[in-house]
C-alpha cells in the first residue's frame, strides 16, 4: 500500500509529507532534498531579507525541478506594532520598554561571556538598504518576492494570508496557512486558502496551546470537507505520520525530524544536540521572537523565567534577543542557543541525509496502517 492522499494531486508530489518551513534549517539545500525524495520542500524564508528570498528561490530552483515552497510570516501584531511605536512615550509600550530590555540583554551577555564582537558577523544578513528587520514593510516585500518569482506553493507561518490570495492564485500558487485553534481555521478557510495545517502544541517553533492530538479532528471537522489539513506537531516518524492521518489529516507537515538531517541550514553544534535530548527536554518560552515557541531548553529562555520578567511582544523581542542568539550561536553555545525543537526530539537517533529520513517517514507511515487491522 502506498502513501498517498489528494495532497498529492494538490501540490503535484509522490508523497502527502510536507518539510515545515522552519527559519534557519529549511534552506534550499533541505527544500530541495526533501522535493528531490518525494515530499514538498518548503523554504523557512521568514528571516530572509526579500533579496535573499529571491536567491534563495533561484537557488531551490537550480536543485530541483520538482515542486517546492516559501514559508514567511504574516503577523497581525506587526501590523498593530507600527502604530505601537508611533504611540510610544507612554512609558510601558513595547518601544519604551525596549532599552530596559536591551539592557537585560546586555547583563545576560556579560554574565555568560558573550563577546558583543562575535555577534557582528552571526547576525541576520540584512540589506543596508531594505526594510527593517521584521517590520511591517520587510514582511510585505517578501510577498512581493513570492508573488514576483510564481513561486508553486506559499505557506503563512502565522497570520492571514487573504490580502494575497487573488495574486497568488493568479500565478498558480498553491497557498497553506499554519493555525493551532479552530477559530483561526475557520478564519483562514474564508479566505480561499488550499490547505490548512494544524499544528499542535507538541511542535517546535511558534506553538499552539492546544495538543496536536486533539487539534487535528477538531480542525479538520470544523472545516469539514472543505479543506484538506495537514497534521504537524510532534510527528517525528512513521507512526506519528499514520497517526494524523487515522485523525482524519490528509498528510503531514513535519518540522524536528528534518533538523537532523546533512541538508539543514542548522549548525552541526544543534544537530548533535537533537540526538542527545529526550522528550523533557523542550519549554515554550517568548524570549526568542515575542510569541509563546517550543525551544529546547536553555540558559537564555530560562533567564526570563527566572527574573519574572516578560519578553516584549514581536517584532520587539526578536531586536533584544538578536545579538545574544547570534553571539551564542558563533560561539557554539549549546547551553544558550540550541533552537527550536519540538517534543518528538527524542525519537531522533543519527543525523541522517533528508531523503533517508523521507524514506523512514513513509515507509513506517505504510507499516503503521497497514498493520492497523491487527486491533480489529
Ligand atoms: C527550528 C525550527 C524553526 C521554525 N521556524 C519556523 C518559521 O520560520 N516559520 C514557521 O511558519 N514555522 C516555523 N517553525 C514551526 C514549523 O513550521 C512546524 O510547524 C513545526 O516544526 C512542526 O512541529 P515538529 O517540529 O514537532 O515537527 C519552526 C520550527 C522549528 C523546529
């Protein structure tokens, strides 16, 4: 029996196994891995200025002659934070708030032996000249990218991506949006989307409070039949896969079990770490981007926690943290920057090439089901 679903018919690939956009480990190199092998690779160009996005693109392209995506980030809070900085003076707005912020940053570097130097090269490649990181605009000329170069699918990592659709259908793209409730589902549905995915809290990254077991049925009755939704959080291999789809998913957008993979655009430092955690290694913490995201643990999210202090909200906290990640990261600090995983982590055993651990996710997929009759 092979794994197979109107997802594939969707987006034009072998298998219903989609790689997450993930910022950082989903380069072309993985996107077009996972293309090559059957599944979809999607592009995690949240964090890529839009000249970046185009090489990036261009790059996938010169890889693969298959289907593949970008994954960006449309945020209604971006939106809200521009007028936040034009009302700041308040005292306690996010723009006010950030050099006490800042400030703390600071404090944390020092105590740890960041050296501020090292973070001039890590940080993320900007244009002089382009939008500003994670702002209203940088989000909105990635779209221009997107719609600009046709690209053949495009996913909204968060938010709505409606104000799109027309242009985006125009071309040919096929559009998902990840959500983590039923409410933002149904929103999204109205928009004319193609394919939801639903991603539980289980996930690493930007995370959903509600557990992806229960997410996934919910969802997928809620836009019952109109849809086809993609399961993600928490599935790390074939019997997670299996699993969504007995939920009634159509086919899976798997994030963690990718990190560990030759291709992806993590250090070698991160990877050996998902090998060496377990399943109690990870925490939601806002320290990173502003919102709630599944780390592996570490010193800089448990830092807030100790202090009882809140991280601003996005874009904000992404301008605090930046030096410090990136600092870390130059100096391999497993303790500090180990990145975003979720909770599968501890079913990662190697670091293996992407296709193989495409292979794995079908061929345990095909196992799993087929042995399903076993409870009858
Ligand atoms: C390292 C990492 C980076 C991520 N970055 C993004 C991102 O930039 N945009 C996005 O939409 N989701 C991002 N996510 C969430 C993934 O798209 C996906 O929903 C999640 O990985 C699924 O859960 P899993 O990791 O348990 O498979 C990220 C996740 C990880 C682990």
């Amino acid at each position: 029996m092979a794994l197979h679903s109107r997802i594939c018919e969707i987006f034009g690939i072998k298998y219903p196994i989609v790689l997450a956009g993930m910022g950082g480990a989903s380069v072309p190199a993985l996107a077009a891995a996972v293309s090559n092998a059957g599944g979809l690779g999607i592009l995690g160009a949240a964090a890529c200025s839009p000249r970046e996005l185009r090489e990036w693109i261009r790059e996938v392209r010169k890889r693969t002659d298959k289907p593949f995506g970008v994954d960006t980030l449309l945020p209604a809070s971006v939106r809200r934070s521009d007028s936040a900085v034009a009302a700041s003076g308040s005292g306690n707005s996010p723009a006010d708030l950030l050099s006490g912020h800042r400030a703390f940053a600071q404090e944390f570097m020092k105590r740890e032996s960041l050296d501020r130097a090292a973070d001039e090269g890590a940080a993320p490649r900007m244009d002089r000249d382009g939008p500003a990181f994670f702002s209203k605009d940088f989000f909105e000329e990635q779209m221009e990218i997107v719609i600009d170069e046709k690209v053949p699918v495009y996913a909204a990592g968060l938010g709505n991506p409606g104000p799109w659709m027309d242009r985006l259908h125009a071309n040919g793209t096929k559009v998902m949006a990840v959500i983590g409730s039923v409410k933002h589902a149904l929103q999204v549905a109205t928009s004319g989307i193609d394919v939801v995915v639903a991603q539980g809290h289980d996930g690493g990254g930007h995370n959903s409070p509600i557990g992806t077991m229960a997410l996934i049925p919910q969802v997928v009755d809620a836009i019952a039949g109109r849809l086809p939704v993609l399961g993600a959080g928490g599935i790390t291999d074939g019997r997670g896969v299996a699993a969504a789809f007995m939920l009634g998913a159509e086919g899976a957008w798997v994030g963690t079990a990718f990190l560990a993979t030759k291709e992806a655009g993590i250090h070698q430092f991160q990877k050996e770490v998902l090998v060496e955690s377990g399943d109690s290694d990870t925490m939601v913490s806002k320290s990173v981007t502003g919102k709630p995201a599944r780390v592996i643990k570490n010193k800089w999210a448990q830092a807030w926690v100790d202090a009882g202090k809140d991280p601003l909200p996005m874009p904000f906290q992404s301008i605090v943290a930046g030096p410090v990640l990136a600092a870390a990261t130059q100096q391999k600090r497993k303790d500090i920057a180990p990145g975003f995983a979720g909770q599968g982590m501890g079913l990662i055993k190697a670091i293996r090439p992407a296709s193989e651990v495409l292979e794995a996710l079908v061929a345990g997929a095909e196992k799993a089901l087929a042995s399903s009759n076993r409870f009858r």
